[in-house]
C-alpha cells in the first residue's frame, strides 16, 4: 500500500470521529497504525496511536503499541511512562497479569 492510499484510513478516521462514530474512527486509525509501523513510520504511527488514545483513554493495548513506538524512536522515558500507566491502569483493574507484563517490559528496557 502506498502512502496516500493509507492516508485515507485517516481521513476516514477523522470523518467517523466528527460523526461521533468512535468505533469506526478507531478501526481506520489503527489501520493506518499498523500500516505505518510496517512502513517503519514509527512516528506517524505514534501520532495516530495517541489520537486513538484522546477518543479512547481506557485503550491499554493501544497504549502498550505507543510505549512500543517510543521504544523504537529511542524515547525511552516515555515508554516507561507509558507502561508504568499500564501498570497501575491494570492493578486498579485487578489484572495483576497485565500489571506484571507491563513493569517486566518496563524493567527490560535499557
């Protein structure tokens, strides 16, 4: 897929958000997400993961792909940050396995 064929997830996307179809913006979101990921655009990937984090904030899997973008942007600290909220996301949750992955990757991180 080319680059402006996948811009249009995102316009997709944003049309689905002004209707207030949160679901469907989602979906095209993602889509480009992974699109962009694959392409090795981990900061645009990055940008679109934190949009679908403003529409959806309880999203801990779309959180767990923005702290994996950091990493691979080399933001280091911010990655942490996001796991340590996945952490504490997930304990508050009772996921006490969603809270040990997120503080073991957290750990990992050098």
């Amino acid at each position: 897929m080319d680059q402006d064929a996948a811009r249009e997830y995102l316009r997709r996307g944003d049309a689905f958000a002004k209707t207030g179809d949160v679901a469907a913006a989602i979906g095209e979101y993602l889509a480009f997400a992974t699109w962009a990921e694959s392409a090795g655009f981990d900061l645009k990937a990055v940008a679109v993961h934190k949009q679908v984090l403003n529409l959806a904030p309880e999203r801990r899997d779309i959180r767990r792909r923005l702290a994996e973008g950091y990493i691979a942007l080399g933001l280091l600290d911010d990655a942490r940050s996001e796991l340590e909220r996945i952490a504490n996301e997930a304990r508050f949750a009772g996921d006490q396995a969603a809270h040990d992955d997120a503080l073991t990757r957290s750990a990992s991180i050098s």
